[in-house]
C-alpha cells in the first residue's frame, strides 16, 4: 500500500484540488440555491443555513489555522496527541448535550470515546499502517471520533428508550430470577443493532453508491485511483472499529448504570424521543 506520506506529497504537488477564496465566494451560491428553496417552500430554515454555513467557515478556519502549527513537520508530535485528547473530551460533551434524557452519560461517553481512540488508532499506526506524524494523526483521529459521536448518541439515546418503554417486559424478566445483564440484553442488542446498522450499511454501499469524501478529495488533487480507494478503505475499516467500540462500551456502561446493585432497573424521569 503507498504511503500516506507519499499519497498527501503526490497531492500537495498537483494544483487540481486547489480551490482559491474565488472559488469558495462562488460555491457559496449553492448556499444561496439552499435559502431560496426553503423560502419558496416555506421551510423556514432560512436563518438556520445561513447559520450552520458562517459557523462552519469560522470553525473551519479557526481549526485551520490551530492545524497549521501542530502539524508542522517540525512540530513536537505531543501537539498532535494533546489535539486528540481535546477532540475526545470535546466529542464527549456534545454527545452529553444531544442526549440530554441519558443520565450519567458524560464519563461513560469519555470512557467510550477514550477506548475507542486507544484501540482504533493503536492499530492504525501500530501495525505501521499509516506514519506516525500529525498529518496523519489529527485528520484520522477526527475522522474516528467524529464518526463514532454519532453512532453513540444513537446507542446512548435507544437504550434508555428500550428499557424505559419496556419496564414491563424487563422487570417480569426480573422478577423470574434473571440477573440484570441476562434481563436486559435483548434490548441493549436491538440498540446497539440500531445505532451501528447505519455505519455498516454505509460500508457495504460505498463505490457503488457514492464516493466517500477522503477519496474523492485525494483524486481532486491528482491522487491515483488506486492509491486512493487503499488510503479511504483502511479509513472506512477504522471508522468501523472506532464506532463498534464506543458503542459497546456506552451500552454495557449505560446498562449497568441503570440497574441497581440488587437487580432492579432504576426509574427513568426522562425518555428517549
């Protein structure tokens, strides 16, 4: 497999995937294509596109320019990794912000999010992989956490909602004798089914379907196909692992917290929606 060193040099060296501040002003007609549909139709998200795309230039900027220092070839690695720390504590916050029924949720998010890091990245640049260096660090470890965070809500969201909306089921299975991870595995399966079902359709449809967006971007700059297609599927199998894990760490975490130590499932005050 080529390198990513190689693979990012071959792309640096090619001017097609420049896109010059001409460039963007005029993309941001598409912008203007999204607000006059939704006020021909009435959508009323007029506001809220305008919104989302100044918020996404200004953090995408900002974040720019942070990346430009840490990952400097001259750069102390430890800046890259301290960025990993941040993404993953920063991750771990929205997730408590997006499933605000979940109680508990922040250390088990961090503890999820964490282990995932831990064993996606140690295999990605373990095995050799890709190179060890913050060029390669950030953006995967960005890639990994930001494609986990969604799988977690997801997860953290639907168990609370399937033992809450099936308190009776559970705690007749309680009630028979079964201890509380033998009670409550049917419904922690169908939410971890739930929330990695999407991550795995996507897998399976990808080439066919569309292009994911790191392989499209290395054949913009000028990247071989091939070489491409190796570096966006070693990144689609991290991003695979990455939410496997952190699903599974919030569901078993999630799940014991919600039972008490003598095997009753705690009263949940606010349900998933």
């Amino acid at each position: 497999m080529t390198s990513l060193a190689t693979v990012l040099a071959a792309s640096s060296s090619d001017p097609a995937g420049d896109v010059t501040w001409a460039g963007l002003a005029a993309s941001l007609l598409l912008v203007a294509v999204a607000v006059g549909l939704s006020w021909w139709r009435g959508y009323g998200l007029e506001r809220s596109i305008l919104w989302a795309c100044l918020r996404a230039i200004v953090q995408l900027l900002a974040v720019g320019v942070a990346l430009t220092v840490i990952i400097d070839p001259d750069a102390p690695l430890w800046l890259s990794w301290a960025w990993v720390v941040f993404m993953v504590g920063f991750a771990s916050v929205v997730v408590t912000r997006r499933a605000p029924e979940v109680p508990g949720l922040l250390p088990i998010a961090l503890a999820a999010t964490g282990a995932a890091a831990v064993v996606s990245l140690g295999v990605i640049f373990g095995f050799g992989i890709f190179p060890v260096e913050g060029r390669a660090i950030v953006p995967l470890a960005g890639m990994m956490i930001g494609n986990s965070m969604t799988a977690t809500v997801v997860a953290s969201r639907r168990v609370v909602g399937e033992l809450g909306d099936k308190r009776d089921e559970v705690e007749a299975r309680l009630a028979l004798g079964q201890p509380w991870p033998v009670a409550s595995r049917p419904y922690t399966r169908s939410a971890v089914r739930t929330a990695l079902i999407s991550q795995i359709e996507t897998t399976k449809a990808v080439g066919l379907v569309f292009l994911p967006g790191a392989m499209t971007g290395l054949i913009l700059a000028g990247v071989d196909p091939v070489d491409a297609v190796l570096v966006q599927a070693a990144i689609m199998f991290l991003i695979l692992g990455s939410a496997a894990t952190t699903v599974t760490v919030v569901s078993i975490g999630l799940t014991r917290k919600l039972f008490t130590p003598d095997h009753r499932l705690v009263r949940l005050t606010r349900r998933a929606g």
